[in-house]
C-alpha cells in the first residue's frame, strides 16, 4: 500500500519558497537541511495526521552533479508552486516492479534519517511529474515527528492532468486517501491545508 507522507513546493530558491508559503498559510516554515546526492536544500511545515510540507530548491553551494535531480528541479523556473507529492511504503522494490517508469532506488541519508526513494534516471516522474515520488523510511526516525505543531492539516490535494483517469486507475490498487483528488485538465497541483486562519490554497 501507499500512504501519503508529504508535499512538496518547488522554488527556485529558499528564500522565495519561504515568502510564497509563509503567506499563503500565515503560519512560519521551519529549518530543513541539505540533501547531498541531488544538490538541494528544503525547509519544512509539521503538519497534522503525521504529514509535513517541504520546500526545496536547488542548492547554490552544492557541487556540480554528473545527472539529473530528483524532483525534474534542474528545469524548474518561474514562481513557487506544488511540484511532487510522496508517498510512503513499505515495499519499495514491490511498487518499483509494478511500475519501473517510477524510477530506481536510491539510498539516501541526512543526519540520523535513513530513506530510500525511487528516482527517475531523467529526474522526471510519469504523467508529468503528476505520479507520486515513493519513499520507504528505514527505522522509526521521521521528519513529521519533529517538528513543532503548526495548527495545519491539509483538506486535499488536488491532481489535475490530462491523463488523470489512467493516473488515478495506476494508483488504484495501493493508494486509498479520500483527501487525494484527480481532476482532468492541465498538469498541476494545488494544496488545500486548513490553517489557524482559515483554509488557505498553495497552487
């Protein structure tokens, strides 16, 4: 099965990926770290129900990479906005056999975190991107449960693209979340979080 286990906004850089989030949610994001093998950075929001929300962008000291990033982010310009969704599992090299496009499994590492996720050779997940990025998390450390709580939790994701209904129906069998919403139209995203303030929209 797949659980969803966070969001993910794209910005090209932290900076302008803090701005865009902090006020569309009126709530403060907290530090992330840096994720080495790809050359990015994040900042994080602990949300409820054991979810959180990144914000990663393109690490301006990190070395120059002989391949691609996760996330397709060596392509990605203009404003900050939903990128990826992830989803977690605990059969990593099940879900990649059902759905190779998904990408290989990568063995990645931050501080005491211990994560395996697949990632596309070319950066670039299927249905445009629309596909969920699957981690499995090694041991019982998680990113959510360290965070400080930020009165968030989130209503729906919704998942527009062309293709939606062969999205959906690929997903059909591992992934059941009423919240998770696939709607046809142009490739992209919008996150619909509650907040102390009110519902807010990240789109």
């Amino acid at each position: 099965m797949l659980e969803l286990d966070h969001l993910a906004v794209a910005a090209e850089t932290l900076d302008e990926g803090r701005e865009a989030v902090e006020h569309a949610l009126g709530v403060a994001l907290q530090p992330g770290g840096q994720h080495v093998k790809f050359g990015t950075h994040n900042l994080l929001l602990g949300m409820e129900e054991g979810l959180y929300l990144e914000v990663i962008a393109v690490d301006p000291g990190a070395e120059a990479l002989p391949y691609p990033r996760w996330f397709d982010l060596d392509r990605f310009e203009g404003r900050p906005r939903p990128r990826i969704w992830i989803c977690r599992t605990d059969d990593l090299d099940g879900v990649v056999a059902d759905h190779p496009e998904a990408g290989r499994p990568v063995a990645l590492e931050r501080g005491d975190l211990r994560w395996r996720m697949a990632v596309p050779e070319s950066g670039v997940l299927p249905y445009d991107n629309s596909f969920p990025a699957v981690i499995q998390w090694e041991g019982s450390a998680h990113p959510a449960a360290r965070l400080a709580p930020s009165g968030c939790a989130l209503r729906r994701l919704v998942i527009a693209h062309p293709e939606a209904a062969a999205l959906q129906a690929a997903l059909a069998d591992r992934l059941e979340d009423e919240r998770v919403v696939f709607e046809a139209g142009d490739a992209a995203m919008r996150y619909e979080i509650d907040t102390p303030h009110g519902l807010r929209v990240i789109e």
